[in-house]
C-alpha cells in the first residue's frame, strides 16, 4: 500500500502553500531546552544522591541550577540565532554593494552558480537575465546560493524565550519529588529518576510525532542519553563522598 503524501500537488494547492512562505519553527529550541533542563537537573540530584547528602540539598542546588543553567541556555541560544541574523543583513548589504559597484561581475557569478548547476545556452542566458533584472530578486539570489543562507530565519527573542521556558519548565520535573513529604532519604532519587524518564521519554515521543519519525525510537534515544548523563553524575558523586565526609570532621 502506498503511503500517503504529506501534502498535495495540486497547481492550485502549490501556489498557496509556497504563497504562505516558510514559517519558522521554534520546535528544535523547545526539544533543547526540554532535554537539556531535564537531563541537567537529574544530574544535580543524582550527583546529591551519590554523595549521600540530603533531600533539601538536592532540592536547593537542582532549583539554583536549573535557574542560571535555563537563563545560560536562553541566552547562548538567543545569541546564535542573532549571529545568524546579523550575519545575513551584513552579507545582504554587501551583495547590494557589489551589484551597485561591479554588476558586470555580479553577472559572472551568476552565470557560474547556474552553470553549475546544469544549465547552458540560451537557457543558461535566460536564467541570469530573468535574476538579474530584477535587483531583490538578484541579491536573494545571491544570499541563498553563495552564501547558502536562508532569506528570512526564526527570531532571536522567541528562539531564546523557548529554550529558557521549555528549560525551566520541563528541568523541573526531576524536583517535584522532593515537594512531596511521603519520600525519605534515598527514595527522593528514585521517584525523581523515575519521572524523569517518563519525561525524556515523553519528550522524544512528541518529538517523533512532529518529525514524522519512529515514535518509540526517538522516545528511547532520548531516554538512554538522558539517563546516561544521570548515571555519570551519580558515579562522580559517589567518588566524592569521601571528601564530603572528610570536611564535615573540620
């Protein structure tokens, strides 16, 4: 049986869908931040775990973690999308530059991306007269295929915004064990490993869903890197307990 196509080929359904343009997806912001927020948290309780210390000690440095981790996150990720926003206005300004100044060579380039691409002829003629009469539509050119650079991109605000929400949100969930008064010592650790893996999981499922991808796959993945992560701050936290014990004698 085949499969169905994710959207139609009619004439009519083309047009409007390239008319609508690329919306930008802030969902890879989101994935990030969820994924990191969790993984990072457990980490901090599974390393609190590890070295034998309290539930509230857990529940201290997982809160303060995972506020300067979130705001770190959303700063570097807002940061990123901005270079990319700055770096294709720099680059639209010089293209308009050189086609101003040396247009004749601006021509050439052209000529050599279609070229290359496999045109030749009068085809070949055509395509650079058809770009290059009209001067928006030259530069664009110019920016996606020399440049390789989307004309337009996801905003630097709402990128950093998602990934500090979504961090802080989902980096939670690890905590709300040590909110409930019926866990005592190690069961703290338990309880929060074990939301936190429904969590991942539920985490790369969504993420399969959206993607179109192996459901169950990218909720495993994502729950065996997560869980990975915990499993090395617990063994380092384990190893520095000695020392812990140590200083509670000075």
């Amino acid at each position: 049986m085949t499969q169905p196509l994710e959207h139609s080929h009619d004439p009519q359904a083309i047009r409007r869908r390239l008319a609508s343009g690329n919306r930008p997806s802030y969902l890879p912001d989101a994935i990030l931040g969820g994924i990191d927020g969790c993984i990072t948290t457990l980490a901090v309780v599974a390393s609190v775990a590890g070295a034998g210390l309290p539930g509230v000690v857990a529940f201290v440095l997982g809160v303060a973690s995972l506020i300067a981790d979130a705001f770190s996150m959303g700063v570097s990720n807002y940061q990123a999308v901005k270079s990319t926003e700055d770096a294709r206005r720099r680059l639209r300004e010089q293209e308009k530059r050189h086609v101003a100044v040396d247009p004749r060579g601006e021509r050439e380039e052209i000529r050599a991306i279609f070229e290359a691409k496999g045109f030749h002829g009068d085809a070949l003629e055509n395509i650079v007269e058809t770009i290059t009469s009209d001067r928006r539509l030259w530069v664009d050119t110019m920016l996606m295929e020399e440049h390789g650079l989307a004309l337009t991109g996801p905003s630097a605000g709402k990128a950093g915004l998602a990934t500090f929400t979504t961090f802080v949100l989902v980096g939670f969930i690890p905590l709300l064990p040590f909110l409930v008064p019926v866990f005592t010592g190690g069961e703290y650790f338990v309880a929060s490993a074990l939301i936190t893996a429904l969590a991942l999981f539920g985490i790369g499922y969504v993420k399969g869903v959206i993607l179109a991808m192996n459901r169950w796959r990218a909720g495993m993945e994502t729950l065996l890197m997560g869980s990975g992560a915990a499993l090395v701050a617990f063994l380092v936290g384990t190893v520095l307990e000695p020392m812990l014990a140590d200083l509670r004698f000075l």
